[in-house]
C-alpha cells in the first residue's frame, strides 16, 4: 500500500537536524538526510515509571505491559500497581491464567476516568473473577529481591501494609515517547509532562 500511494519508507531511527531536515540511522548502518517542508511526530508513548530508585523497571521481575506481554512462564503471583485500562487487562489475562492477582489503586474504584456506575460495576465483575483490587491504596516504597520476590510497601485505608509477589506490574500511565529526537534542533520543547505542545499552526 505505502508503494502504490507513492510513500517512501525508510527503516531507522529519525532525527531532527534542522527545522526542515530529518537525519535518519539507518537500521542497516549508515544515515540518511531528508528535508522537508512539514513534518509529522508520531512517535507514540513509553510506560510511565516511578521516581528514579523507588522501584525501577527491569522487565524482569517488576515490569510493564511490554514485559507482561513477554514473560516465559505464569506467575504464581503478581501485584498490579495501577487499576487503569492497561492494568486491569494484563491482570484480568494473568488471573485467568490461574496467577494471584492484586491490584492497587489510589483512587476509590478502578477506571476513575469511566462512568462511576461502569466504574462499580467493572470492579465488581472483576472482584467476582478472582482479581484483589486494594482501592485508596498506593504504593509507598518497593524492593526488588528478583527470584525471592518484589516487595512492596502499601499505603492504604487500615495503615500500611508490605505485600511480596513474584512480579510487580507498574500500569501508572503513559509518558509521550521523544527521546532521542533532537527537538531542539526543530526550536522545540517539551512541556513538563513531556509533550510537545501545538496550536492550530504548529
Ligand atoms: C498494552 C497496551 C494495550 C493497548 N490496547 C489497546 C486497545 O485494545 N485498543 C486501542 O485502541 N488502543 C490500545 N492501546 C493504545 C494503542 O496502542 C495506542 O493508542 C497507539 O498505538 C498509538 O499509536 P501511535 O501511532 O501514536 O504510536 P505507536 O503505535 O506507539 O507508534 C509509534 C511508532 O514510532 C516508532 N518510533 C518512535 N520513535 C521513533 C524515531 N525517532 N524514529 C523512527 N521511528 C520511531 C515506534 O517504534 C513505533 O513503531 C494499547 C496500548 C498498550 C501499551
């Protein structure tokens, strides 16, 4: 399809050299420049991490969806730190899988961002499936001790709580991704939440 309308796809990794010129690595060594005149970003989204030591990703033992989606064997068990659409769908999977699943969320139901009657009746349906969902609950501090188990240390309702499960799946939202993009070579910047910013110009 990209052939027949005329769309030239070129394998690396772009970068901006100038407010018109993109600097491709190629994937098969080598680089290649291109100018243009306008140029889309489309260059999707990263898992959000914690602060930097809180409790670092290692798509191991305390993973994303992308390690979630990876892992060799079923758990025995997992804590899903996150109740959001992403959170809930790996759990809901790793549970079915026979994996005992506890999710924490901060806020009062799972999927804040949904209708409060759904939002209920979604947590229902998952408590009725085996999933543990731990509301007004978030996580405080964690210990990856790898193959002895990620530890984590919950602030909840009833005071706080340690919890140590095989794999720690953090599900607390996604970062835009533009790393590695040179933006400032285009007179770009990012916003605190890691955005570009856009008008209806630019
Ligand atoms: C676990 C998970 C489950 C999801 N489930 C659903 C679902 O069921 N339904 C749904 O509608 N959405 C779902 N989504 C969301 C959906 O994947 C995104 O909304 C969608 O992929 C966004 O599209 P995009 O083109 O903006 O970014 P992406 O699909 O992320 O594409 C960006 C591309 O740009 C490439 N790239 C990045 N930087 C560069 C660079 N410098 N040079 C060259 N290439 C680069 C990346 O490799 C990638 O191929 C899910 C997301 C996740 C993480």
């Amino acid at each position: 399809m990209l052939k027949k309308n005329k769309v030239d796809y070129i394998k690396g990794w772009g970068k901006f050299s100038g407010p018109n010129s993109i600097e491709v690595d190629l994937t098969e060594g080598g680089t290649e420049s291109i100018n243009v005149k306008n140029a889309i970003i489309a260059t999707g989204s990263d898992a959000a991490h914690l602060p930097a030591g809180m409790l670092d990703i290692d798509e191991e033992y305390v993973i994303t969806s992308t390690g979630a989606l990876a892992l060799k064997e079923v758990p025995k068990s997992m804590i899903v730190v996150g109740g959001g659409v992403i959170g809930l769908e790996m759990g809901s999977v790793y549970n079915r899988l026979g994996t005992d699943v506890t999710v924490v969320q901060h806020t009062d139901v799972v999927c804040p961002f949904l209708d409060r009657e759904i939002a209920n009746n979604f947590q229902k349906i998952l408590k009725k499936q085996g999933l543990k969902i731990l509301t007004n609950t978030k996580l405080t501090s964690g210990t990856n001790n790898k193959e002895n188990g990620v530890e984590v240390v919950l602030s909840g309702p009833k005071g706080d709580q340690t919890l140590t499960a095989d794999k720690v799946l953090l599900s607390i939202g996604r970062r835009p991704f533009t790393d590695g993009l040179d933006l400032e070579k285009a007179g770009l910047q990012t916003n605190n939440w890691g955005q570009i910013d856009v008008n209806h110009f630019n």
